[in-house]
C-alpha cells in the first residue's frame, strides 16, 4: 500500500477497566483524538496514571479498547489486526526477556512470532546496531540492565516497522546507553520510520521530539509542535554577571533572585516587559554589567503548568 500522510490517527479513543468488589470501573481513557504524523518523533507525555501506558498497550494490540477507532499506517484496527500490528514496534519499559535463550535466539524468536521469513531476517544487522554483536551467544540472564534494554529495542525492530514505540526507554540507564539509544532513534527516523516516546525526562523530549501531547486523567490537554508549546511559556529569565550592587527599582512584573554562583537571575514575563526596560533600570540605578544571558522557557514550564491540580 502506499504510504500514508500519518502514521496513527486515534479517534474518540475510550477505556473502561471493571472494578473488583463494590469498587466503580476505571475510566483510563476518555475520548482521546490524536494524529501523529508518518516520518515524526512524538512525544506522548503527562504524570503517572495519565494514560500512556494504556493508550500504548491499545496500539501494541495488548488491551482492547472500550470505544473509538485507532488506525496504524492506513489500517483499521478492527478491520485489519494483524496488519495493524505489523506496522507497529514496541519497547517496553519491563524486561520481558527469556533468560535462558541469547540474544540471537531472542531476536529469532520474535521474527518467527511475526511471520518473517529466514530470508528476510536482519539479526546479524540488528545486533551491531544495538551494540551486541560480542554477547550474541551469552545468555540473557547474564547481561547488564543496560543489555537487556538494548536488546528489547532489537526486540522491536525484527520485522521492520513503520511506527516504533518507545515507553520509557532510557529509565535508570546510564548515559553511555541513552547516547547509543538516542543515536539508533535519530538514523532510524531519517531512514523513515515513525518514532513515537513517552518518557518522564523532558529534556529529552524537548530535544528529540517534533510533536508533543500531554495527557492528563485519560484526556488530551495540548498537543502541538515542540516549538509551540515552548511558546506557550510566557517567562523568560535575564542572568547577569554583577557585584553586589543594591538593586534598583525594577520594572512592574520582574522577580530577582541572587543565586548562590552569585549571579543575579531577573524573571519576567515578555507580554508585560521588554529586556531592554531591565537592562535600562539596572544602567540607571549604577548596577555594572559584566556579562548577560538569557535563559529560555523548557518543556519542563509547560508541563507542570498543564498538569497542576
């Protein structure tokens, strides 16, 4: 079939889980609508409990969903299963490994679950990619945390998908992994393929990802491109290199704070101050200046503003 313009749309996306004993059923899911487009990296983001394991496990094909429609690469879920799940990869944040097959016969394995013929199979490929061409024939239960994940992303690349999903995948690595891990995600999507993370670092979203949707209690709260939503902070902070000079009076809306490197750090709104209004007061009230930068609003402003209760 021909490619699509998105990769997933979701649509009045619901789940309901049956409560035990006197306790009400669990609305997780509560009419998602969601299009992520073919070629991006999306982030899916938002607190425990939001519903981002729930919305990946729908899309993996792992829990059936109470309503809506959610489409993978031009197929209908319900009309199409196991093409939908074709097209889709997933990397868990459990270790869901057998520890008594190598990392080869793991990655054998999982290609024959999908179908792939021996012809087809790329495992050799895949292990240099994530970095265990020398632990091929160890045992599983013999590598580092940090193996295991690099291998559960192998894992999910057997058959090739089109969309790769990523919960969680750098939680409690070390930094050496997260560069490899980051490295394989940015060639493959400039090879093509659909990336979609969630993850609790939001740096790392805001550094890797295109699109942003923040969940919240089972419902959208924004979804945009990473630039937008940056934008929707309206905070900026002047750091200025000084003495200890007493400040001056300062224009309506900024908050100085002296940091312990001894920097002056100003915070203040752009909609209500412009920078050279400071920077003219602390001239005026004899505060010298010997270096200035600016620090920008992150993902992490966004995220807690939205998710507050």
């Amino acid at each position: 079939m021909t490619r699509t313009m998105n990769a997933i749309e979701i649509t009045g996306l619901r789940k309901t889980y049956r409560a035990s004993g006197n306790a009400p059923p669990k609305e997780a899911l509560k009419g998602i609508d969601l299009t992520i487009p073919a070629g991006s990296i999306f982030g899916l983001l938002g607190p425990n409990g939001a519903g981002k394991s729930t919305t990946i496990n729908i899309l993996a094909g792992l829990v059936n969903k109470s309503a809506g429609q959610v489409v993978i690469w031009g197929f209908d879920q319900d009309v199409n299963p196991r093409n939908s799940r074709a097209a889709i990869g997933v990397m868990p944040q459990e270790l869901n490994i057998d520890p008594f097959l190598s990392p080869r016969a793991s990655l054998e394995v999982q290609a024959g679950l999908y179908g792939v013929p021996k012809a087809e199979r790329w495992t050799d490929e895949l292990l240099a990619l994530v970095g265990l061409t020398e632990q091929a024939e160890s045992y599983t239960r013999n590598l580092s945390g940090g193996m295991k994940r690099r291998l559960l992303l192998a894992k999910a690349l057997v058959h090739r998908p089109q969309v790769l999903v990523l919960d969680e995948p750098t939680a409690g690595v070390d930094i050496g992994l997260r560069e490899m891990l980051w490295q394989n995600v940015r060639r493959l999507n400039q090879q093509g393929m659909t990336i979609i993370l969630t993850t609790h670092y939001l740096e790392e979203a805001e550094a890797m990802c295109d699109r942003i949707a923040i969940i919240d209690r089972g419902e959208v709260l924004i979804e945009d491109t990473t630039a937008a939503l940056l934008s929707r902070a309206d905070g900026k902070t002047l750091v200025i290199e000084t003495d200890d000079t007493p400040l001056p009076a300062l224009p309506e809306g900024v908050t100085p704070e002296r940091r312990e490197n001894g920097r002056l750090a100003l915070s203040y709104q752009p909609s209500r101050v412009q920078p050279d209004a400071i920077i003219d007061a602390l001239r005026g009230g004899g505060v010298p200046i010997r270096d200035i930068a600016t620090e920008q609003p992150r993902l992490e402003d966004v995220f807690v503003e939205l998710t507050r209760h």
